[in-house]
C-alpha cells in the first residue's frame, strides 16, 4: 500500500513531466495514478495553491512549476492558509 506521500509525489512527477500552459487532463492522471479520491483530491490541492488552473471539466493546465520536494503538509497550507485546519495551534 502506497503512502500518502509516495502517492503525491507520483502525481506530481505525473505533472511535472508537462511544460509550463499544457494541459493535463483527469482521465489521464486518474489512470496513470491508478485513480481513487486521493489523487483528485491532490489535484484539487494543486489547483487551489495555484499550480494548476481549471480550464474546462476535466482540463487543468499547468501554470506554475511544482516543487519536487513538496510535501502533503505543505501543499494542504498553500492551498488553504486561511483554514483553521492548517493553522498552527
């Protein structure tokens, strides 16, 4: 079984192998990374900290270059610093 963080990386290695304004499509990262919630919920992540930009259902482009060292933790901030699930108590 795949760790959270090893399934991460996975997609991000998936997207980062595209160049800065291509697309990356849902289908193709749901069968790359074999599917399942977590990874649309890494994409929705990315999306949301700015990486990736909806285009139409199903269509992302790829707007900012990806840290390969990003982590879980860190991504879930990016993408919400704002909630109190990701403040520091």
């Amino acid at each position: 079984m795949k760790t959270e963080e090893t399934k991460l990386k996975e997609v991000i290695d998936y997207i980062r192998c595209a160049k800065i304004g291509d697309l990356i499509f849902r289908r193709n990262l749901m069968q790359f990374s074999n599917g399942g919630s977590t990874v649309d919920n890494y994409r929705n992540y990315l999306t949301h900290a700015g990486y990736l930009k909806i285009k139409y259902a199903g269509a992302y482009e790829y707007i900012k270059e990806i840290p390969k060292d990003l982590t879980y933790t860190q991504l879930v901030k990016q993408g919400y610093p704002n909630s109190d699930w990701t403040k520091v108590r």
